[in-house]
C-alpha cells in the first residue's frame, strides 16, 4: 500500500486530528515559554548551538558540565541540528524549534496509519491505531516539554518502520540517515532495524549489513567522536567532571568509560537486571510502557527489537527522570510499540474467545482516551496537570525587549526559566553559576508554576525544579547581589530585575522595593520568615 492519501471520511479525519494536535501543541509551546517555564538545560543548550552555527561558528554550548565553551556534539551527537542554521539566518527564534517538535509528533500519526491500514486491511482500525499513538501519555508529555531531538527522532522512526512494512529499501536508508543524525545512541534503533527487516522479509544479507553498520556507527561516535569534543576524553555523562551536576551522571555507576559499562553489562548481567528492576523500580517503568497498549506488543517482539538502545538507556540511567511517564525521553518507543500492538493484535484475534479484535482494539481506545486525559497540561478536572502553570495561555511581556537592551551582547548569568530568551550570545549560565565572570544577571522575581511546596530541585514542575535550585537558597543568592557592592541594581520592575558590573546602581528606592519583595517571597513560597529558619 502506498503513503498515498486518497481523501475519504478516514483519511480527512486523520489529516484533521494531526493539525488539531499540531496547533494545540504549537501553541501550548509557546505559551509555556513565554510564561517562563522553559529551561536554559533544554531548550536553551538547542537555541544556543544553532544560534552559534549560523553566526558561522560550530554548534556551541557554554552552560555544560565540562565549565567551558564546548562544541555541542560533544554533550550530545545531534547534527540535525544544523537543518535549523537556515531558519535562524532567516528569523532567530526558538519558535523553529517549539513548531518543530509538534509537527513531528503530530504527523508520526501518518506512517503509522498507513502500517496500521496495511496489516489490518480497515482504513477505520488504522485511524484508531493511530489516534492510540496520538493519545498516549509519553507522546504528550515530549510535545510538552520544551523541545528535544528525540520528538524529531520518532517521525524518522516512524517513516523507518513503514519503509520496512513496505520494503522500501530506500526510504529505510534515508530515514536512518537522519535517525542517526538526531543522537548518539540511535545507530543502536538502525541495527535494530536491520535485524527487524531480516527477520520480517528474510533478507538477512541486508538485514545484516544495517545491523553492522548501525552498531559500529553508534560505537563510533560514542567512542571516537564524541570523546573528541570533550575536555574529558570521554563521554561526559560516564566520566565526572568537577562540579558536575549529579543528575547528569546517568551511567558512571556502571563504569568509568565506556568500555567498563560494556564489560559490567556483560560480565555481570544478573546483578544488573537486579538493580535495573528492583533498585531502580524498573518494572514500573516497563508496566507503564506497556499497559497503555493492554500488552499487546508481547505479542509481536519481534517488532520490539528496535527499541533495545532506548529502553537500555533508560532502564540503565541512575537519574530516574527518563523513566517517568511525564518525561520526553520514552517518546521513540511508542512507535515501535504502537506497531507491534497492531501486529500482536492480528496475531492473537483468531485464539480470542470473549473479546474480538474490533473489542479489544475499542478498550485500547478508550484506555488511550482516559490516560490522555489524565496526562493533559490543562487545568481540567481530575487531570493531573504536571506542570501546574499559573496560566496555560500566557502573553508575552514586552518588558523582556527592555531587558535585552539594557545587557546587549555581554555575558550573562540567567535564572534557569528565563535562560532560553537569552541565549543567542557567546556566554550565558544558569544562575548563580560563574557570576563572578557574567557581566549582567537577569532575574524574575516570581513563580511560573503553583507548584511551590516542593523545596527539592529533583521534583520536576516545581519552582524549585524551575530554578534548579533550593527556593531558599535561591531567595538567598539575590538578597546576598543586592548587599554585593560589586553589582549594580540596574534594573526593577516587578518582577523583573537586573544586575550589571561595574554600572551605575539605579535609585535606593529600587532596591528598597526589592528587599521587600524578598520578604514578600519568603512569606508566600516558603511560609516562614528568613530569621526563622
């Protein structure tokens, strides 16, 4: 069957579903960064490198775990990247990125129509199948968060497990080529590829061929490429840096390089899966993969083989962030699941006794609808609303043109919510780090987020996960720039508030309001008084 879509009531429904979702995320995308709620550790590290490369310098980040400006590639291997470089020279604006992430997410929906057509023969089941992979949690959640290159990756997944349901041997290679493109790991999704359409289409000659080339390309850039752009010599989520963040440590706990891991994960495989599953609370990672889909894909594993590098790298990862349902990082593998569901499905409906096919695919629906709900990042009633803003649609505020006058193109040390409006420059971190070498800070005295009872940093959606710091120390660090003579006050318009060196301070007054501001904030987020604690 061919991508081809001939306009019918099921056709026009999917094509309608996949804008739907694509305005709605595209809005609600930017409506989270212009309330403040995006980060300068993921949408800014993505605005940053791509706004350095079509200054004509290389893909650049100066907020890492090395301490210094260091070529993006290095951190992670998303030369896909460089496909935005002509956008920025056009207009430089992180809305590329947001407009991006949705588009790829909603139009997956497409190839996995066409799969699901293909293998059940009912242009009505493909379109519910796909409405399943629209709805599912993990797929909300990447469209949710920021943007990352793995909601990229899902399309060319997507396009990749069509080409091999059509064999299209061609389409297989170009979607790889890009799937590789978008990080370091994917050459592991390409092999797995290879092995999938060996099995399917018993071509192992060029189902080999993909699962070689794919595994040496993942260990090459892993191995060689990678390492070469860091100040390590090795890859900077293995090897420690001094003053490393903890939560970027995902894998040294297996080893020191890359090489340990391998041998740890080989030589010790049982006391791994033991701290995987059990330590780690892995199995509720995987039920929750899986029961969205009623287990489905257990049924058809083979179609699951393309998922072993994600599912590994975050079934390993000692930071359990990539294994939450509101994380992005699981987004590749609903494809792959959604796939197999459809497979499995055809496979056990002939032994089904109480439920028929057209049943359980029904329930599969309305388990999607339920858990889509739930997930939503709106205010409705018994959602969970994770990220909890203070107002989902949020206007821009002009002030921010008044802020990027006052410190033009000077280093800067921004708090982490506001970071990714001020990264198209040479120098910016995350605040208070290396304030003694920015030349202005940039403040905003207010919460993006109702969720302000969590004091911990780790509690995504909270204030404090905003500002990746403690809310007491962070109310610490200002009141202690305002008492610092080396820093002017130059800047304060509730919320807003600037710091420069070597400036003139505006009045006392400024900072007369500010201290009480300060209280203000100590009163209302942390419910006791500074002297109190």
């Amino acid at each position: 069957m061919s991508m081809r879509l001939i306009l019918n009531k099921w056709h026009i429904a999917l094509w309608g579903c996949s804008l739907s979702y694509f305005a709605i995320f595209s809005f609600l995308g930017i409506w989270r960064h212009w309330g403040y709620r995006t980060s300068l550790y993921d949408l800014g590290c993505y605005d940053q490198a791509i706004w350095t490369a079509s200054q004509g310098g290389a893909l650049l980040n100066s907020f890492n775990a090395s301490g210094q400006t260091m070529n993006w590639l290095g951190i992670h291997f998303q030369p896909i990247l460089y496909l935005f470089v002509p956008l920025y020279k056009i207009y430089p604006s992180v809305h590329w990125l947001i407009l991006s992430q949705s588009a790829a997410l909603a139009f997956s929906a497409l190839p996995i129509f066409a799969i699901a057509q293909h293998v059940t023969r009912s242009e009505k089941n493909a379109f519910i199948w796909a409405l399943i992979y629209l709805l599912n949690p993990f797929v909300i959640a990447a469209a949710t968060w920021d943007f990352h290159e793995v909601s990229l990756a899902t399309f060319f997944i997507c396009i990749g497990l069509y080409a091999i349901t059509q064999k299209r041997l061609s389409l297989l290679i170009v979607s790889s080529i890009f799937l590789m493109a978008c990080k370091e790991h994917f050459g592991l999704t390409v092999a797995g590829f290879g092995f999938l359409y060996g099995v399917v289409h018993k071509n192992w000659r060029v189902g080999t061929g993909f699962a070689v080339i794919g595994i040496m390309m993942a260990a090459l850039i892993i191995g060689v490429v990678m390492p070469s752009y860091s100040p390590t010599g090795q890859h900077l989520m293995i090897t420690p840096v001094k003053n490393m963040h903890s939560s970027a440590l995902r894998y040294s706990w297996l080893g020191k390089s890359l090489s340990d891991v391998i041998a740890n994960l080989f030589m010790h495989p049982l006391k791994v899966m033991e701290t995987v599953l059990l330590t780690m609370k892995g199995w509720i990672y995987l039920f929750g993969l899986l029961a969205p889909f009623l287990f489905l894909p257990v049924a058809a594993p083979v179609w699951l083989i393309p998922i072993t590098g994600d599912l590994l790298a975050n079934l390993l990862s000692a930071n359990p962030m990539p294994r939450r349902i509101f994380s992005y990082h699981s987004v590749t593998m609903i494809p792959l699941l959604t796939v197999a569901a459809i497979f499995g499905l055809q496979k056990i409906h002939p032994f089904l006794r109480a439920l028929s096919a057209a049943g359980i695919l029904k329930l599969t629906l309305c388990l999607g609808l339920v858990l889509a709900y739930f997930a939503a990042p709106l205010p409705l009633t018994g959602a969970v609303n994770y990220w909890r803003p203070i107002s989902v649609i949020t206007p821009f505020d002009k002030r921010e043109y008044v802020v990027k006058e006052i410190i033009g193109n000077g280093a800067l040390s921004a708090q982490v919510n506001l970071g990714a409006h001020f990264t198209q420059r040479d120098s910016i971190y995350g605040f208070p780090d290396k304030i003694d070498q920015a030349d202005f800070i940039v403040l905003r005295l207010d919460s993006p987020t109702l969720k302000i009872t969590s004091d911990n940093p780790g509690e995504i959606g909270s204030l404090a996960h905003h500002l990746h710091l403690h809310i007491t120390d962070y109310l610490n660090q200002v009141e202690k720039l305002l008492n610092d003579q080396k820093y002017a006050l130059l800047y304060w318009d509730d919320p807003w508030l600037v710091f420069g060196k070597q400036q003139q301070k505006s009045s006392s007054a400024s900072a007369a309001l500010v201290h009480a501001k300060i209280q203000e904030l100590h009163r209302s987020w942390l419910s006791v008084k500074p002297n109190e604690k």
